[in-house]
C-alpha cells in the first residue's frame, strides 16, 4: 500500500502560469518531505524539503505548502519555465518509527511547461 | 568530479552473466543507498548503509549484492538476474542516516536490461 501518493501522473500548463503539483501522505509519522525533479537520463534532484513544524517554505519560484491535518502537500512554481518541465517526485521520511529517515517517494508527476 | 558518480550508465546483461555496478560520492556523505525504479512505479529502497555498515536490506533477493568498502564508494554486485530485475538503479548518498531531516542527493543512475 502506498504510503506517499502523487495522483495526477501528468500536469501541462502554459509558460508563465502557476505549476500546482499534489501529494499526499498516509502515514502520521512522516515529519520532513522533499521534492526532487528529474529530468529524462538524470538521476532526481533536490529541489525544496519542509519539515513538519512549518506550513510554507519557499526558495525562489518554488513554494512548498503542507497541511498536515489533511496529509497534503503541493509544490508551486510560479512563474512556470519550459525548463521546469520534468518529473517531479515528492519524498516522505520520519525522525521515529521503523526505517527512520528513509525516503518514501510517490510515483512522480510529469510537468510539462508549454511556451 | 563533484556530487554522486555512477558507472556503466548503461548496462545489457544475459541471466547467467556476472556484473557490478559502481557508485561513487564525492560530497562527503557517510551515508549510501541503493535505490529501483521500474515503470511506473515509485522508487524502490534496496540498501542503506551508514558509516559503512548495512543498515536495511529492503526484503532484496540475494541476486543482489552489495558491498560498501568505505564511506566514498557503493557497489552493487550482480547474478543469476531475471528480466523482471531490468529497471533504473539508483544510487544516493546523505550526511548520515541519522532519521532527521535528511536530504538524499542522487547519482545518474545505470539503465539496467536484463536479456
């Protein structure tokens, strides 16, 4: 059963509008979560984590949200770049309980940024 | 070089061949994973080892063996694979698998096609 689920397997907006990508969790323990990009021959990278005490993070273009009542984070770029076209993975992990600190990804989300 | 190196990036093998696949860090790290993605499905955790030591073995077939012979270097030893082994193989590395706030950060991968 997954415990880190990404819905949507592809998401297509225009150039310059906002890119909202979606995941949800189910295991309460989780405490800090990631998302990574990759791109077609690359391995995924780091793009922006939030640690459970927060609601909001942001670096740049990038905006991670989570609630944490509804087991729901989504990231947001704004404004979205053809380069930001990609396969966007979220990450899960918890400090306590079994196999602590490591990572449980969703399936991943096709972005695709037309221009 | 700089971040995670893996090699080959690509790899054909028949079920009775023999092969290792190689990672390498260059960032620091004390802690390396060996990760699976398959087609549509999200990535798998294989093997953690912190400070040089296993920490997890992710119910993996023995067909699969790793070695980690210092903090820098990962391999992944290969034998008697079955066609369903064809997949992604990546390799990470963290500061340490200490369960907190960890940010993995990943190799290319080795495309891996098992005849």
């Amino acid at each position: 059963d997954q415990q880190v689920k990404q819905n949507s397997p592809s998401l297509s907006v225009q150039e310059g509008r906002i890119s909202i990508l979606n995941c949800d969790y189910t295991n309460s323990m989780f405490d800090y979560f990631l998302w990574y990009k990759k791109y077609p021959a690359e391995g995924p990278t780091f793009l922006i984590s939030i640690s459970s005490i927060k609601d909001k993070n942001e670096d740049g273009r990038f905006t991670v949200f989570l609630n944490k009542s509804a087991k729901h984070l989504s990231l947001h770029i704004v404004p979205s770049q053809p380069g930001d076209s990609a396969v966007y993975f979220c990450a899960a992990s918890a400090r306590y309980g079994g196999s602590q600190g490591n990572l449980i990804f969703g399936k991943g989300t096709k972005l695709s940024v037309k221009p | 070089e700089t971040g995670v190196t893996q090699t080959p990036r690509h790899l054909v093998m028949g079920m009775t061949n023999k092969k290792s696949l190689k990672c390498e860090q260059h960032l620091g790290h004390n802690a390396m994973y060996w990760y699976k993605q398959s087609a549509k499905k999200p990535l798998e955790l294989m093997f953690v080892y912190n400070f040089k030591e296993q920490t997890e073995n992710n119910s993996v077939p023995s067909r699969f063996s790793p070695e980690c012979p210092n903090s820098s270097h990962l391999f992944l030893h290969l034998h008697t694979l079955q066609p369903e082994d064809s997949a992604l193989y990546l390799c990470a590395s963290s500061q340490e698998n200490r369960g907190w706030e960890e940010t993995q950060y990943f190799g290319p991968g080795t495309r891996l096609l098992v005849l």
